[in-house]
C-alpha cells in the first residue's frame, strides 16, 4: 500500500450502517477513532492521500505525515487481513 | 473458599443460522444434520422468514447464514436473500452449487447475497464424490470460475478427517488455484450423522499432529492473498471449545420446520423443549425460551466447572458432546483433562481396524 495506492473494500465486506463495525464474511472488525470515517471514503478511486488530506482539513491541529503514517498501517493491516483490495 | 465471579450475561445475539430446507442432493458422511430432518410440507413459508429476519435484526443480530440441506432446493431463495438484506443482515450462504446455474447465481447477487460458501471433499474426483454421497466434486469446480465473476466474497471450506487428512497440502493447493478469498480447514465435528461414522472419519492423532505445520505454512505463505483459518478437533485437546460461543450467548439456529436451537445438535439432549417462530417472536425465544435458558449461566455446572476461572472462556465446554459421550448433559465435557470421563478421549484418538461407511438415506 502507497499514498497513491486506490484501495477499495473487498467484496463481502462493508460497513455496518450505523456502528463503527466493519462487517466481513463469518465475523466483525470493531472500528476504532477514525477508522469508519476512513473506510467510508474508500471508493477505488481516492488515493490514499486524498483521504489523507481530507482528515486533515477536517481536523486541526493534526501534522500531515503522522496522519498519512497512521492511515498506511491501518490500511496495511486491513490488507492483510483480506478486507481491502487495492488498485494502482 | 473463592469461587470465580457468575458469568457476565450475554450481549446481543451475533449470528442467525437459518437451516431453510432439509432437502439435500448430496449425502455426505459427516452430514451435521440431525438424523431426524424435517420434511419439505413442515417447511417455513417466505412471509415466516421474512418476519424472523426483521425480528433477527431488529434484536441486533448481525449475520445471517443461509444453510440446509441445500438452499438452491428453495424456490424462494433470491426473496429470502432480499428479505434478508433489507431487514440490514449481512448474508451469507452455504452451499453445495448443485442446482446452481449462473442465471441463478445472477439472481442471488442481484437480490443482495454478499458471501457463499461451498466446501470441498478431496482432490481426487472419484474420493471426493464417494464423500458426498453423489457427483459433486466436478460441479463444484465448474462453479468457482462462474462465481469469482461476480462481486461477492468466496470461502472455500474443506473438510477434514482421517479419509483424507494426509493429503493436505495438496488439498490445499487444490483450493489455492481456484483464488477464493477464505479458506476454511475445517475438521468433522461428530455430530448428527458424522457420530455415526465417528469409526471411518476420526483422524489418528500422529495425523493431525502432521497437519498442525502444513496449515501454519499455508496460513503464512498466504497472508493477504487469501485468509486462511483453521478449525482442529477438540478431541484432540485439553480444554473444550467454547461451543457456538456459549449456550445461549451468540448464535440461534431456525431449522427448516421453524424450531429454534441453541445448536445445530441441541435437539439430541433429552428434555430439551423447542419454540417455534410460528408461536413466538425471536425476542421472546431468545430471552424465555426454555432450550435457551437451559445451560445459561452457571448454576447447572459441576462443582468442578463452578470452581473453575476457565468457566469465562469455554462456557464448559459443549454440552451435546457431553451427552453424547457420558449419557449426562451436565457433565463436564469429557475433552476436558479435569473430565472423570477424559479417558474416553484418549480411546478415542488411536487408529481404528478399517470400517464401512454408513450412508445416509
């Protein structure tokens, strides 16, 4: 995963309507802090960095690179865990 | 004496296993069915599933697995995958792929399925066919292509057992090139018609402890390609499994005739009183429904398993194993090494003279 890497949700993966749970075949990720927020702009299109930017106008105070760090290793872990597919 | 705090009550159910039909084309030696199935005439209308759904959802169940027998046996399937969904479940469905057509499975997905699963029962044709019970093995595989076209999550499920735990790695390899995105290893758990063939399917126990590697590897070698899990034999071990998360914790199971379960086994504990969902809303089964309350909390426990802290994790355990194995629901569940009745186990776990399969009807 890249800061120009378009991840979108796996198939059979999507976010509870209302909870911070992400819902994935035969289980449930709890969401924690942003990370709903995070996985509700993934659309296969936005990069990461475009999320990146996006958290970081809505939130001050925030230093750009620790916010692009932190988003990389949640997307990172989700990847591996199979609920993320990722583009170019 | 300090006896460990009662166990905490359970929080909202998570998962409704909906056994839509018992009618099956395939007759597998480790069918977990109950041996006595429901008859297609008993079965439940679409407007009664319909409304256990919303029920299902409206309590905070979250996933809802399609099963049977076989689902593609019900006309109505595409209606109840939409009921399903629109009630907010996440849907999931198990299945054999025969009778499945892409027209079909077009219509499935479109209806709103978001996960199928199909298991496999070995690498070889003939082996695998001789399992199920009927030709399976080359639908199944003439399936997986169709499937990965469409946008659904896919797990392949293989089951195991001393028939053909040896060849593992090469089961494995079979379900990497067919690119699922889960792969279940699932061992035989000895209920329903798979007890009756405890003899045939057991694995030895040097078998299982050569597999423990082969899956750790396949588990490593596949990290975020495809996730691997693994489900091993309690027979094997030390502690009982915290079965269906608890009794009454986790998990209702609506059989085809609307009776509703604990577990899919339940029904072989004597005494047990089943609701039906025809009678009585979920909310009312779930919290007054006699089956349910049945081994809730501690207060039916041994002393022994009152006493112990692992009560929190395991529950104590499963109690139709228990039963089944001591002819006493209450009693410790014999995988456990505190059991008087561990030896069993032990009996159990060496090789066995060749045995006939049974098949079921």
């Amino acid at each position: 995963m890249e800061l120009n890497s378009t991840p979108r949700l796996a198939p059979g993966c999507r976010l509870h309507p209302t909870d911070s749970v992400l819902l994935i075949p035969e289980g449930t990720l709890n969401l924690t802090g942003p990370s709903r927020e995070i996985l509700s702009m993934l659309d296969g299109k936005r990069t990461v960095s475009d999320v990146v930017t996006a958290l970081v106008q809505q939130y001050e105070d925030v230093d750009e690179k620790e916010i692009g760090e932190d988003v990389l290793s949640l997307l990172n872990r989700l990847q591996q865990r199979g609920v993320l597919r990722v583009g170019a | 004496m300090t006896s460990p705090a009662a166990i905490s009550t359970p929080r909202s159910p998570l998962s409704l296993i909906a056994e839509v039909t018992h009618r099956c084309p395939l007759h597998c030696l480790y069918c977990s069915n109950p041996l006595e199935m429901q008859r297609a005439e008993a079965e439940l209308t679409t407007e009664d599933w319909t409304r256990v759904f919303k029920q299902a959802a409206e309590m905070g169940f979250l996933h809802l697995h399609l099963t049977g027998g076989e689902p593609l046996a019900r006309r109505d399937l595409p209606e109840l995958i939409r009921a399903g969904r629109e009630a907010g479940l996440y849907v999931n469905m198990i299945t054999s792929g025969v009778g499945m057509t892409e027209e079909r499975l077009a219509g499935l997905v479109e209806a709103g399925l978001e996960h199928l699963q199909l298991s496999f029962q070995d690498i070889e044709e003939a082996s695998a066919n001789h399992i199920a019970g009927t030709r399976a093995h080359a639908i199944k595989l003439a399936l997986v292509p169709v499937l990965k076209r469409y946008p659904l999550a896919f797990t392949i499920n293989l089951v195991v057992h001393r028939m053909n735990l040896d060849h593992l790695e090469e089961f494995i390899a079979l379900a990497e090139d067919l690119h699922p995105d889960r792969l279940e290893i699932a061992h035989v758990q000895y209920y329903g018609w798979a007890l009756k063939n405890r003899a045939l399917l057991m694995p030895t126990e040097e078998q299982v402890e050569r597999s423990i590697p082969i899956v750790e590897a396949a588990k490593e070698r596949l990290r975020g390609k495809i996730h691997v899990e693994a489900v091993f034999p309690d027979y094997f071990g030390s502690f009982p499994k915290a079965c269906v998360g608890g009794w009454g914790r986790q998990m209702m199971l609506i059989d085809p005739a609307g009776q509703a379960l604990p577990c899919h086994s339940a029904a072989v504990i004597p005494g047990m009183v089943f609701d039906n969902v025809r009678e009585h809303d979920l909310e009312w089964i779930w919290k007054c429904s006699s089956a349910f309350n049945r081994f809730r909390g501690d207060d039916w426990m041994s002393p022994t398993c009152q006493a112990c802290p692992r009560k929190e994790k395991d529950f104590g355990g499963c109690r139709c194993q228990a039963f089944l194995m001591t002819g006493d629901p209450n009693a410790i569940d014999p995988v456990c090494s505190l059991s008087p009745d561990h030896d069993l186990l032990k009996d159990l776990r060496v090789s066995k003279p060749e045995v006939l399969p049974i098949w079921r009807g």
